[in-house]
C-alpha cells in the first residue's frame, strides 16, 4: 500500500478507535481519497464508522461518492445513521438518498425510531429557503420553577440521549411550551442549586427573547445571526410555542456555501461536478466556454463593423483591450456586491433604483479618475490628444454601462427565479464588451476620420 493511501487508512482506524479527533470533512476526504485508489478500501474503511460518524461524514462526501455509498450501505445501517445525527442533519441525509434512491429513501424511513421518524417528515416539509429546514428539534428547556440543581439534572439527561446536540442555551418556557427567556449557562454557576430560574431571571436584565417562525425565510435568520453575533436562536410556532432552534454552525456552514456558490458560479463552475469525476467536470465546463464562445463572437461582430476604422487608424487595435478589461473588472466589482446582497436579503428588485444610482456614483467618481489618468498614458504614448480625449470618453461610458449592468443583471435573473450567481457573468462579460467596443469605435469614427 502507497504510503499516501495508509496515511488515511490509518488516519480513520484512529477516529474509529477513538484515539483521534474526529473531524466530518476531513473523514470524508480521506474516504474519497481512498476511493479513488481501491472501491474496496472505501467501503471497508466507511464501515469502521459509528452511526454518528457515518451520519455525519456521508453528508460531507460529494455526489458520486455519496450514492455509491448509499447504495451499497444496509438500509438498517443508513437508518441508525439517521438516528445518531441531530435532526436537522438527519433530514438532509434522507432527502440525499431520496434524490438518489426514492423507494431506499422509504425504506430507511420504515426502519427509524418512530420520534426520530416524526421529526425528519415534519421537518422535511419546509422549503430549503425557509428557517424551519435549517432546524433542529433537539433542544434543552426549563420551567421557571425548576432549580439550577434541576437544570444540572436535565443537561445529564440530555447528554445522554443526545449525544451530537450541542448545548449552548438553556431556554425557559412556561406550562404551555412558551418561550419566556434564554439563559447562557455560564449565568447558572453563579448561583446554589436551590436557586430558581425565575430568580435568575428577574435578577437579570430580562428582555424579549430572539425567535424565529420556521416558514421565515433563512436569509433573516442568516441577518440576525450576523447582526446580533448570535450562536443559536429559538424556533417558535405561530402561537409562541418553542419547537426548536438554529444553531450556529448550521448558519456558519450556509454563509460559508454562498461564497462558494458565488465564486465557482461566476467563475462558470459547478461545486459538485468539481468535486465529482474527470468528465463530469470537463463537461460542465465546457458548456460554460461554449456560452463564453458565442459572448466573444458578439464582440468580435462589433469590431468588424469597424473593421476600415481600424484599418485607417491601427492604434486603436492596441487600444482595445484596455476599454474591454477595465469595462469587464467594474462591471464585476457591482456584480459581486450584488449578488452577496442578494444571497444575504439585503436587496430586492423593489430596492433597484437605489441600487443602480448607488453603483452610478460610485463608478462615476472612479472612472473620471481612470478616465483622466488614461488619457494622460494615451496621449504621452501615442503623441495624439485627441486618442486620449476619446480612450477617455469611451472608458467613462463603458464604466457607467459596466455599474448599472453589474447591478441589474443578477436583480433581473433573480427576479426571474434563475441563479444570478451561475448566469450573471456571461451576460456581464457580453455587455461591457459589446457596448464599450462600440462606444469606442464609434466615437473613435466621428472624431478620428
């Protein structure tokens, strides 16, 4: 065996004996690895795994690994999987094998614990954009009548029940199940066993507690959480109910896959194909640079109209490329902060005029500084002022074109229910080429012949 390979073999031996810490990412890395040089090391090293472990690290593999491994994993095995993960996790693992496998899906359902079965329906019924699919049914709750010596009680209880959940807050709710209040329990050691949680309560600064309605839509929840630096946040019903909570690290995982999402889209590549096998990716690619293809020709259907201008005046070649790259990197810094603004529900279609006039201004005051400075080089370098004047002009409109593009696209596309972080770019990239091609030639035709 290569030593590159028993390096991850030995590396989950050690998790599964417990000597090593366990990590979900890098298990699974180690698991993909190992598939790539023997299936059977795969196989045989995923069985080694805990119910938790596998739970956890099989939603960590990528696409092909994952329905491999669900395939050939015993059903039983996948559902005790599903247990021993928290809820929130547990749902997606089952709605995974269900884009895999619909009828496998069932069946490790009909195999689960019936509460651990109940929570992944009711949560499977939320749409991925709403809080309540983020959600986690396992959560630590007290009466205000209870002591801390109660509380200390119950986090025993729970540890052993729920071994994955994280403990973070104790929430207080009344008989009826409503939240009354939160409390950290770095709080509850300041005080003897004999002490209520009403008593620590009222000795507190008491405010409202944050909460959330499962059908909110996560991108508030992901502005709260960055807003009040929060680690875990309540899921109330429509009546105030405590149903359950969203912790930090599901929020943390969602704005860490919008980055990405944003970079691979606007780059014209797909996570999971990157992640998935050598053809996979290449055709995913390729697509993009056929769309890439069919922008350049456009542009290059401007230039040939002015194909005598160009003729009669062959600077304007060596200019070119300065009108396009500036046009293209404005264009992008709007297109970014756009679409993070989108991914974040800080701005609507309804918020576009604010927008564009907002990226006008900012484009404005930076191309009359690009603007000035080009022409200065233009001018210097090809002895012809009136190059400059024009490379000048045409570089302040194209800039302009390139903010309020940036700015519309991805509003537009997401109007449309399409992706702007996977289409904007290549519709960026068209228009900044085109129009400051154009504008370019054209004003270099009036002024120049």
């Amino acid at each position: 065996m290569k030593p590159k390979i028993k390096k991850h073999v030995d590396r989950i031996h050690a998790i599964a004996g417990g000597h090593e810490r366990f990590n979900p990412t890098d298990t699974a890395k180690s698991l993909v690895k190992l598939r790539g040089y023997d299936v059977g090391l795969f196989f045989s090293n995923l069985s080694k795994l805990t119910h938790q472990h596998l739970g956890e690290v099989l939603l960590e593999l990528p696409a092909d690994a994952f329905a491999a491994a669900a395939e050939r994993l015993p059903p039983h095995r996948l559902a005790r999987a599903a247990e021993a993960i928290e809820s929130d996790e547990a749902t997606d693992l089952i709605q995974d094998i269900r884009q895999a496998d619909a009828t496998l899906a069932e069946k490790i359902l009909s195999l689960m614990a019936h509460e651990e079965r109940r929570e992944v329906l009711e949560l499977s019924k939320f749409e991925e954009d709403q809080a309540g699919a983020y959600m986690e049914r396992e959560f630590l709750a007290a009466h205000p009548d209870d002591t801390v010596g109660d509380v200390k009680t119950l986090i025993r209880l729970f540890r052993q029940n729920e071994p994955a959940a994280p403990i973070i807050k104790l929430f207080v709710t009344n008989d009826e199940g409503l939240l009354l209040g939160t409390l950290h329990f770095t709080d509850l050691i300041l005080f003897d066993d004999a002490t209520t949680i009403e008593e620590i309560l009222q000795r507190g600064d008491r405010k409202a507690p944050l909460s959330i309605r499962p059908a909110s839509p996560i991108a508030d929840v992901v502005r709260l959480f960055e807003e009040y630096d929060l680690n875990i946040i309540a899921v109330v019903n429509s009546e105030g109910k405590l149903i359950g909570r969203i912790v930090y690290d599901d929020i943390y995982d969602m704005i860490r896959q919008i980055e990405t999402d944003q970079a691979y889209g606007l780059a014209g590549v797909d996570d999971e194909a990157e992640e998935s096998s050598v053809s996979r990716a290449a055709h995913q690619r390729l697509i993009w640079l056929l769309f890439n293809l069919v922008a350049i020709m456009a542009a290059s259907a401007v230039i040939n109209l002015f194909d005598a201008t160009i003729a009669s005046y062959i600077a304007l070649a060596a200019l070119l490329p300065i009108i396009a790259a500036l046009g293209g990197n404005a264009g992008m810094q709007a297109l970014t902060v756009t679409i993070r603004k989108i991914a974040l529900g800080e701005i609507e279609y309804d918020g576009v005029s604010a927008a564009v006039k907002r990226e006008a201004l900012i484009v404005l005051a930076n191309g009359l500084s690009i603007a000035v400075v080009a022409a200065l080089i233009v001018s210097l370098w090809f002895g012809d002022i009136r190059l400059g004047a024009i490379v000048a002009g045409a570089l302040l409109l194209n800039l302009l074109v390139a903010g309020t593009a940036g700015t519309l696209i991805p509003l537009g596309l997401h109007r449309l229910g399409i992706d702007p972080a996977v289409a904007s770019s290549i519709f960026l990239t068209t228009t900044t080429d085109v129009f400051g091609f154009f504008i370019f030639l054209f004003l270099a035709q009036t002024f120049l012949l």
